[in-house]
C-alpha cells in the first residue's frame, strides 16, 4: 500500500509532459478564393504578407498541393470529410432556403469529429457554407464546440452583413442593415477567434478559423493596410451593388480603386494571421501548435478583383471554377517548431483530403473510414516513408461540368459532361507544360485516365454529373 502511494505521488508531482505526452494544439487557416502567387513565399512582390512569409521560414512550403476543386463549398466538404469530390458528399454550392447550404449527413464524420473524441476542445471562426444551424450539418454537429461567422455562403458576400452566428444565436449586426458599412464581420470574427484561444490555451485545442478574405466583395475600413496601396496603381472603378435601399444579400459593392482594395485585404488577412501567431506564441503555446494555412481554391475574378495583375495564379492556367491548375493549386504551409524543419520545401504531390487522416495520425484518432487521403506526417517530420497517391480527381457542376484527373505528371480535364455531344477532352504533361499550354496526343495514356476517372467518380442524387445513358 505504501508502495503504491508514493508511486502515485511521484506521478502526480511529475510535469504533464512526463506523466503523459500533451496532445498538439491545431489551428487550421483557409483563406477563400486567395491564388496560390498572392503571398510572398510563393512569389508575391506587389502585396506584402510578412505574417505568412515567417510562417512559411518557421516550417514547410508545399509547391504541390490541391484544394477539394475550385469553388467553395465542395472543396471545404473535402477538406473537412478526407474525401475527393468523386465521394465526398457536397459536390457544389447548392442553396438552401431561407438561408444555407446543402448539409453534410448525420453519418459523415469530419476531422473535427474525430478530434472531439481524443478530448480536444475545437473551434470555427469564419465561413461555413456546409448546412445551416439546427441541420445536420450545423458545424455544431459536424465536432465543433463553439462555431462564429458567417453559416450561410451566401451571406458573406458581404464584408458588412446584417447579421452572423455564434452557436444557435444569431447576432444582428446592428446600423449594418445593408445599407451602412459600420460593423467589419472580419475583425468581429477576429476577436473571437483570439479569445477562443485565451479560453483554451490549457487545453489541447482545434481551431479552424476558414476567413473570408480575401473573396469578394471588395471591401474594407480605410486603415493603414489601404492607405499603404491607395495611390501605388492605376485604377479602373468597379460599378455593384451598393449597400443602401436597393441592395441585395449576394450582391458586390462597387468600388473606386480595386486593385488597391484588393491588395489590403490580403494584407488585413496576412496581420490577422500575425495575431493569431503573436497569440500562440506570447501564450507559450508555439513548440506544442502545429499550424496549418492553405487556400480553398485559385484566385477569382469577381467584385472587380484583378488576379492576372497580382499575378495571383503565379504563371498558372485558370482561376477560380477552372480545373486548371490555377483553379485548383493552392498554397500550403505548416510550421511546428522543433519538429518540421524550418524553411524547408516539399514537392510531394498532395491534396485536401490528406489533412484528415494526417490530423487522425497526428493525434491518434480512430481511423476514419472512406477516406481518400494518406497522411503527410512523414513528410512533415521527416520519418518513415511517405505514401504517395496512384492519381488525384476532382470534378466541378457548373459550366457544363467538368472532371480532372492527375497520374503521374499527365493531367486530363473532361469538358462538358453533362451534355455527351459537346463532351471534349485536354491531356497535358505538368513536367513539361506546368502552364497547360498545350494539350498533347497521348491515346493510350488518355484512354487509361479516362477509364480511371469513371471509377473515380460515383454519382450523387443530390449533385447528378454524369447524364444517364438510353
């Protein structure tokens, strides 16, 4: 009995780093429709992002990587559920009344999920668009103990809206009503997130924190971020929907100096994602967070944006709703002090659905079933050998629906699904042609991925792709 007493003793006067290994923080950042060349370490020179050029010199820099596919609510699905967008349950931005997206299924399990069940305490601040609240696929059902921002889409077309969400609770916004511009939802949003952090810093913690910037509209306070690009561009006004009697929720405000606009935004998200750095780091938090930051898709064009000037694409063919690689590469860093080596680089070809399963290794979650992604640890820590994917696929619904697939250095799109008579193919080889600038002849390579493709894809009722056959 004496001998037991002093064992436990010891245990208890040990450091919670002896008695039992602390679980890792996680804080997962998706920036909405930012192209892969809009921040400095990925080639940016106009825009300054120093928040994320540390990030990217305190860990790794993925030079190939993939969002779910290229445009928002799908591509998150993937993210979120480990599975492509042949599988993954939202397929397309697809509107729920009065407000929301299609909800993800009861029986859809998402990393959030996973880690709840291992003890973490797991937040997200930002934009939804996976199913509104009191769905199943509310993020409060989805393993997310407290959700802030935007639910629905949508709504976050504006930067100035009526109202957000916090858990059940809708909170007006109030001298918004779309017709002023006096509350800010992103530095709203801010606040909260930073203060999630606060609340749980003494315990292992998820925190998604999916911004909406820099996605349209152009909009924003006239702070220091815009004052630093106000005269630094020649500048074509952009005409919208202004906010006042005749505005609607989905519509874009217009505005005088775009470029501008543009570019401080990207700035105001950059000294956000410094917050929240500075936070970690002054909590004494940074040698046991791994952080994570990726975009959901390639650059847009819309609100009157100006990626090729930016050269948001960084050389790329395509921007966002095109499965071209501009649509759909994405940016990718991870940092994790003392444990991925700092400035490091990595050409491993990988995609969204591989975050799940490389968080579910990470913190020894139960594996989750039908998964398409394999873990990136390896890679990341630099032990054991990294498993690497027989070929990539995505497929988008709009535009006549369009599927694509990666073997190897060949890509194939599918033009025109939906409608067989107008149904085209491009076949490129990225090793050579990285720009996709000329598509090849290769039949038997073709004929292959096509076949490949086909099994990729299962049909969906809710998001038909492939048109049924006589």
């Amino acid at each position: 009995m004496k001998i037991l007493l002093l064992f436990s003793l010891i245990i208890l006067s040990m450091p919670a780093t002896q008695a039992q290994k602390k679980q890792p923080n996680v804080i997962i950042i998706l920036a909405d429709d930012l192209g892969i060349g809009d921040i400095g370490s990925y080639g940016q020179t106009i825009i300054s992002t120093p928040n994320l050029d540390k990030l990217a010199k305190s860990g790794m820099k993925f030079t190939q990587f993939y969002a779910g596919t290229s445009v928002c609510a799908p591509s998150r699905s993937a993210l979120l559920t480990g599975q492509h967008t042949g599988h993954t349950h939202i397929r397309g931005n697809k509107e729920i009344k009065p407000e929301g997206q299609e909800p993800l299924l009861d029986s859809i399990r998402t990393f959030a999920m996973l880690m709840k069940e291992q003890g973490y305490q797991t937040g997200a601040f930002g934009k939804w668009g996976l199913g509104m609240v009191g769905t199943q696929g509310d993020p409060n059902n989805k393993g997310f103990d407290e959700f802030f921002g935007y639910n629905c889409q949508r709504q976050s077309h504006r930067y100035y809206p009526t109202h957000l969400w916090h858990n059940q609770t809708r909170i007006e916004l109030t001298g918004n009503e779309l017709r002023n511009q006096k509350v800010y939802a992103p530095a709203l949003i801010q606040e909260k997130t930073l203060a999630f952090i606060d609340k749980n810093k003494d315990k292992p913690f998820l925190l998604f924190v999916p911004t909406v910037l820099p996605h349209a509209e152009l909009a924003g306070p006239t702070d220091e971020f815009y004052q630093k690009y106000e005269h630094a561009f020649q500048e074509t006004p952009h005409k919208g929907n202004d906010y006042g009697p005749e505005a609607t929720t989905a519509g874009y405000t217009s505005v005088t100096k775009p470029r501008a606009t543009y570019a401080a935004m990207v700035s105001r998200m950059d000294q956000y994602i410094g917050e929240i750095l500075d936070k970690v780091e002054a909590l004494g938090l940074t040698e046991n967070t791994i952080i994570l930051f990726s975009s959901d898709n390639g650059a847009h064009r819309e609100g009157g944006a100006d990626p090729d000037f930016f050269q948001s694409t960084a050389g790329l063919k395509g921007y966002k709703r095109d499965l071209y690689e501009g649509g759909i590469r994405t940016p990718l860093l991870v940092s994790w002090k003392n444990h991925i080596p700092a400035s490091s680089s990595s050409q491993h070809v990988s995609a969204f659905w591989d975050i799940l399963p490389t968080l579910q290794q990470l913190t020894n979650s139960e594996k989750a079933e039908n998964t398409d992604g394999i873990s990136l640890l390896p890679t990341l820590l630099g032990k054991g050998k990294q498993q690497k994917h027989q070929h990539f696929y995505w497929e988008f619904h709009e535009d006549g629906g369009k599927q694509a697939l990666r073997y190897q250095d060949y890509k194939l799109i599918k033009f025109q699904v939906k409608n067989p008579s107008k149904t085209y193919f491009e076949l490129y080889n990225l090793q050579e042609d990285p720009g996709e600038t000329q598509p090849i002849e290769n039949p038997a390579v073709q004929l292959k991925m096509q076949k490949t493709m086909d099994i990729a894809h299962q049909e969906s009722a809710i998001f038909p792709l492939i048109p049924a056959t006589l």
